[in-house]
C-alpha cells in the first residue's frame, strides 16, 4: 500500500511539473515584458522571447509577407480575376444607379468638396480664359489676313454656301418689299427724295399719287430681283466681297483700341450662351440621364476593366513604391505587447492549452516510469 501511494504521488508530481513547465515555457515567450536588472546584471530570460526579438520578428515576418505572400504576381492575378471584375462591375452600377435616383446640382456637388463659391469661381474663372485668350490672339495676329487665320475648311466651306447666302439675301429683300413695311418704306423714301431735291420736285407731288408710284416702284423691284441676270449679279457681287474680305488683315475689321471692349462682348455672348449659372444649379442626374444606359453598359464596365488593368500591370511598381516590409514591420512593432499576446492567446488559446495538458500527460508518464523503476530496485 505504501509503495503504490509512492507511485502515485511520483505520477501527481511529474504531470504537476511537466504541466507547470509547459505552461511556463508559454509564458516566457512573452514576459517578462523588459529586462530585469540586478544591480548591474541582467537576470536571464529576461525579456521574454517575442520582446528581446521582436525587431528581428518583425523585420522577418515583414519579409516573409512581400517576398512570398503578396507579390506583385499575386496581386496581378488577382486584379485579372474576371470574378473581382465582374464584382466591382456590379458595385460600380449599384453605387451609380443609387446617385442617379438623387438630385443633386453640381452646385452643390462642388460645396460639397469643400468649395461655398466654386461656381462663381469657375464662372469667372472661364471668363477670364476666354477673354485672356482672344486679347492675346488679337494682339498676335492682328497684321494676319482673315484668309491666313481661317482654316482652310471653313473657307472652303463659306465658299460652297455662298451661293445660298446670296438667294437667302434676296429672298430676305423680296419678302421685305412685299411685306406692308416695305410698302410704306418705299412711300416714305420717295416722300423723302422728292422734298429733299427742290421746288420743282416738290411741286411734283401735287401731280402725282406717291402711294401709287411708290406701288408700281415696288412691283418693278419685284419683277427686277427675279431675272436670273440680277441673280447671278448678285452671287458674284457676295463672290467678290468675300474674297475681298479674305484680302483684308484683322486690323481693318477690329479697331486695336476696341479689342478688349470686344473681347469682353464675346466673353459674354459666350457665357450667355453656355448659360453657366442655369447648368450649375440644374441637378447633374438630368445632364447625365440621356447616356445612363450607355453609362451603366458600357462606360462603367470600361473604366473597371481599364483600372483593373492599369493596376494589375502596375502592381510591382505599387508594392514597391509601397513597401509592404517596412509598413508591416512598422506595424506590428507599433502593438503592445500585450495586444500581442492577447492575439496569439485569442487566435490558439486551444492549442497553448492542449501544450499544457500535453506537459502534464508527459510528466505524469515520466512518474509511472519512475515509479515502476522503484519498485523493481
């Protein structure tokens, strides 16, 4: 009886240990958390594993991770994945659809990034490139002939539409002297020519019905802007003017003194015409609402696979320019180090224990040997 307590308390005492020496070995990867000095000398084991090399650790995992886990091959197949396409294809349309269901102004978009007056800025900022620009080309090209400024195109296209231009004149001058206006006009010149030139002209007018000549005078406009020699004269009569114009230099259209005075009309025809203030407070979803299906078919679709592949045949130059080893190395040198136990105990608390256990099923096997080695001597 004696002798199997003997055993048994030598199995207690051996898991006890091996149980304690474990779960002491596990400890000490961590803590102590500094050294500890006795007088001038540093006790051993102290710090703890992980602290005393936790530089190195980290340098190392930190190597490890961009040398062999996120490599630029890694991340280039990744962004090439037609699943992560597709993915970021369908979050791009979700979040785009999303904005297109709101009103919102482009006013408001700019305040929104931080700008109260951006529209005004913009507005004037626009006016004062345009007007910038047309000083400086006036000012540059003044001594140029209108033929040498034009684009050969443009001349090449007034010239097929001058004959038109010439029938539109005619037409306009035809309507006008039909019209009651034209009428009356041509009563009130003739009244006009016949009191301007003399006694004899004017004494004129009690013998004839200027209302009536003024008619026959219109009638005979009429018949004489329909012969086709009047026609024609008056095609080459615009041929002649406009290669007449074309021979003059931009300083005999434009008085240098009145440059920035027109400058500033052009500025604000423009600026009129582009109708900036009505287009910054209208909600930009009706700017864009015509093109949303191609948006959402096409250019959305487009602009995902075109980042993803700007990306992914740039990936070593990211990682490089990022340097995974040093922000990683930074990082976990930038824990606690208890967060960092607490990590490890969190993610394999089940496994430093089975350590434990496994400590202790050792020292209690090593006690049964010894125990039965006793009894044998």
């Amino acid at each position: 009886m004696h002798t199997l307590l003997a055993v048994f308390f030598m199995v207690a005492i051996g898991a006890l240990i091996g149980a304690f020496t474990n779960y002491l070995a596990i400890r000490m990867l961590f803590r102590p958390y500094r050294a500890h000095y006795l007088g001038r000398f540093q006790l051993p084991f102290t710090p703890g594993l992980i602290p005393k090399r936790r530089i190195e650790l980290a340098e190392k995992i930190g190597q490890v991770v961009s040398e062999h886990l996120l490599t630029g091959e890694v991340i280039r197949e990744k962004l090439l994945d037609p699943k992560l396409e597709k993915e970021l294809t369908a979050t791009a349309r979700q979040f785009f659809e999303e904005k297109m269901n709101q009103s919102t102004s482009t006013k408001e978009i700019i305040q929104q990034l931080g700008f109260p007056n951006g529209d005004k800025q913009i507005s004037q900022f626009l006016e004062q490139k345009i007007e910038g620009k047309l000083v400086h080309f006036l000012d540059m090209h003044r001594t140029e002939k209108i033929a040498e400024l034009l684009p050969k195109t443009v001349i090449e296209s007034a010239e097929r539409h001058l004959p038109e231009l010439s029938e539109a004149a005619r037409g306009k001058v035809v309507r006008f002297l039909e019209s009651p206006q034209g009428a009356e006009q041509l009563t009130r010149l003739l009244t006009q020519f016949l009191n301007d030139h003399g006694r004899m002209f004017s004494m004129a007018k009690l013998f004839l019905n200027v209302d009536t000549l003024a008619g026959k005078l219109q009638k005979e406009l009429l018949q004489l802007l329909e012969r086709p020699e009047i026609q024609t004269e008056l095609a080459t009569l615009f041929e002649q003017e406009w290669q007449k114009m074309l021979e003059r230099d931009l300083t005999s259209l434009i008085d240098p003194e009145n440059e920035q005075k027109l400058a500033q009309q052009v500025t604000s025809e423009v600026r009129d015409m582009l109708e900036l203030d009505e287009r910054f407070s209208r909600p930009l979803q009706d700017e864009v609402r015509p093109y949303q299906v191609v948006m959402t078919d096409k250019v959305l679709p487009y602009l995902v696979r075109l980042i993803l592949e700007f990306a992914a045949k740039n990936s070593s130059e990211f990682l490089a320019r990022l340097d995974f080893a040093t922000l990683i190395e930074q990082q976990i040198n930038a824990f606690s180090l208890e967060e960092v136990e607490k990590l490890v105990v969190e993610i394999s608390g089940r496994e430093l224990k089975m350590i434990t256990l496994l400590g202790g099923v050792l020292g209690g096997l090593i006690g049964v040997v010894q125990g039965l080695l006793a009894l044998l001597m």
